[in-house]
C-alpha cells in the first residue's frame, strides 16, 4: 500500500516537467531483461505520442524506472496510472503471469528551474553507474534522453547542448 505522505502537498500542472520514481513490487528485479526493459521505452513512447508526456530523460533499472517528462495533459495521478497499468498488462502477458508488477503510487518531483533540469537529467543518465552495473552509462542499454547524442558531464556545455536541442524541438 502506497504512503499517504507521498500525495501530501503533490501538484499537478500541465507543462510542468516531472522526475518520476517508480518501483517494481516487492522490488523485483525484472527490467533486466532486455524484453521487459523494452516494454518500459515502448509505453513512455506512447505516452509521448498520444500528447500526454514529453519525455525529456529515462531508465529502466532492473527494479525501478527513473522518467524525466513534461506532463502535457491529464494530471500526473493518471499520467503514472496509465503508464503502469498498460505495462503491466504488456510483462504480465509476455512473462504469463497475472498480478501487480508495480509497486503502489510513486515519487515524483516538480522541477524549479534549469539546474534542477539538469541535475535531474544526471542523476538519471548515471543511476546505472552509480549502482554499478556498467562502468560508463553508454555501457547500459535502457536508458534514454531527447537531447544528447553523446553524453558530457560538464555543466556548462550540457546548458549549450539544452539551448541548441530546445530551439530546434520547441
């Protein structure tokens, strides 16, 4: 069951850009699969397509998924609902089992500003080194992110690097 504390003072704004948490159940380690891992990029795809998400950053790590998005329409509630009850109607049939694959509820932050942006987009891009599953993240095959083709850790050519990709996308 999801903590209370968890909706307590959540907001939801279109055009706002969100970094989402959300946990497998029982903390299950099923994203590790290659399969299963592409049914997380399929699904936050078609959020993208059908208008309700802009996906900015992700990563499927084996027992959690790291989203950075800008939420489009819907509220954030229905946005994740919708997220995890599609996929977890897509592993439950490939993996022919029934039940819940997610845990209950997520965590979610509201970006303030482009730093946060940043630090957000870091801190996804780099969550499957930071846990040591490869030695650099172009090592680690579910992750992505709208605007880098290669990645640079330095802060102020990741700004440039932003500026060029929001002027050509926006």
């Amino acid at each position: 069951m999801s903590s209370p504390r968890l909706t307590r003072g959540r907001n939801s704004e279109r055009q706002a850009v969100y970094a989402v948490t959300i946990v497998t159940r029982l903390r299950r380690p099923l994203f590790g699969s290659t399969t299963l891992a592409s049914i997380v990029r399929e699904q936050l795809q078609l959020c993208d397509a059908e208008g309700i998400t802009r996906t900015h950053a992700w990563v499927a790590m084996p027992d959690h998924v790291h989203w950075l998005f800008e939420l489009r329409s819907d509220g954030l509630s229905a946005c994740l609902q919708r997220f995890k009850s599609r996929s977890a109607r897509a592993v439950n049939s490939i993996r022919t089992t029934e039940g819940a694959v997610w845990q209950a509820g997520f965590y979610d932050h509201m970006l303030r500003d482009e730093d946060d942006l940043l630090a957000q987009e870091q801190y996804i891009i780099d969550n499957p080194v930071r846990r040591g599953l490869v030695g650099n993240p172009h090592q680690y095959p579910h992750w992505g992110c709208r605007w880098i083709p290669n990645l640079n850790p330095d802060a102020q050519t990741r700004r440039a690097q932003l500026a060029v990709a929001r002027g050509r996308d926006d």
